[in-house]
C-alpha cells in the first residue's frame, strides 16, 4: 500500500517541526505501537502488565524521535508507514524485551537474593532495565564465542539455527555454551553493589 496523502503531510509536518504534529502522530499510531508490543510479547512467550506495554510503547516513541526523527527521515515511502513503523516498533520491542530477559538471567545473584520477590513485585517495568549497565560489564568478562552466542540470542532475539548459522557452530551446542554463559554471569554478578533499596520513599506509586 501506497503512502497516503495524510500521512505524507504527516510526515512533512513533524520533519519540520510544526506545532502539534507530534501529538497528531502519536493520536494516529500509539495503538498501532500498543498492537505490535502485545503481539511481540505473546510470539516470544513473554508476560508483560500494562506498565511494561506503557514503558516500552514510550521507548519507541523516544527511539523514533531520537536525532531529529531519525527513523521518519529514513522512510522512503515505498510502503505504507503503519507498515514501516510495525516493523521499526517491533524491532526496537524484541531488542527490549531481549535486554530485560538477560538482565533476569543474572539479576537473582546480585548481592541481596532474599529481597527479589519483593523488589520484582514492586517495580516491574524498571526493575530489570536499571542492571543493563552491569550486564554489559558483565558480558565483557566472557570468552569472545560465549559472549558473541549471548548476544545474538538475547539481545538480538536470534534463534539458535540463525546463531548456528551467523557463528559457523553446530546449532545442538548453542543451549550448553548459553547455560555455562548464564552460570558464570550469575557467578561474576555476586561482586556487584547493590543497586536497589526496596524503601517505599524509592517506588513512587503509578
């Protein structure tokens, strides 16, 4: 489907920064962006609460007005742009919902394991995001192959067929190198600080 005249002067409108044209964008597609977190989220088997869907739904608005409307300046118009912006939104959606699921493999180890149910039922949506600085340290430590099979897998939403294929290994030896991975991530996560205080004055209400 063609780009339509509406959502061509759409486009014009935000690239120049015309006053409300932001909003008029975010009336037209937010559900579109709402529709594609759901949907990624239920083909990855991965359970999100309404805040999750708010967090990341904002996450791809910030992405698509990150450097003066990068992702809107590199359309071309060669489909519709609900379609374009589907498949931006659900790029952007895996690559989170890869970085939170990482940021769980080592999270339990981190220095008070007795508070992670409090601290998980408290702050759902940030909980997570909050180690990603720690994760990639984290990963830094591991052998360059561990490291690279990591990655694709959970921070790039790989299979492990493409992961066998990307890396040239044999696809059965992906699950042993990810579980020996998660062991010594969760082993190198002990020497962390803690980065959470579960005061209630820290959690402001939603």
């Amino acid at each position: 489907m063609a780009l339509t005249p509406l959502d061509r002067d759409l486009l014009k409108r935000c690239l120049a920064h015309k006053p409300g044209a932001w909003n008029d964008f975010v009336d037209r597609y937010l559900g579109v962006i709402y529709h594609v977190v759901h949907h990624t989220a239920h083909l990855r088997s991965a359970t999100i609460k309404p805040e999750d869907t708010e967090d990341l739904a904002a996450e791809i608005l910030l992405q698509i007005v990150a450097q003066d409307y990068g992702v809107l300046r590199k359309f071309r118009g060669e489909s519709s742009l609900a379609t374009y912006l589907t498949v931006i939104a659900r790029r952007i959606c895996v690559h989170e919902l890869a970085r939170r699921s990482v940021a769980k493999e080592v999270q339990p180890s981190v220095a008070h394991p007795d508070l992670e149910d409090v601290e998980s039922d408290e702050e759902p949506a940030t909980h997570g995001m909050e180690n990603l600085e720690e994760v990639e340290k984290l990963l830094a430590k591991l052998p360059s192959r561990e490291r690279e099979v990591v990655r694709l897998h959970y921070l790039e939403g790989r299979s492990y067929e493409e992961i066998s294929t990307a890396l040239k290994i044999p696809v059965n030896s992906i699950g042993a190198i990810l579980s020996r991975a998660r062991k010594k991530l969760r082993k190198n996560a002990r020497g962390l600080p803690p980065r959470h205080n579960i005061s209630p004055t820290k959690h402001p209400e939603k």
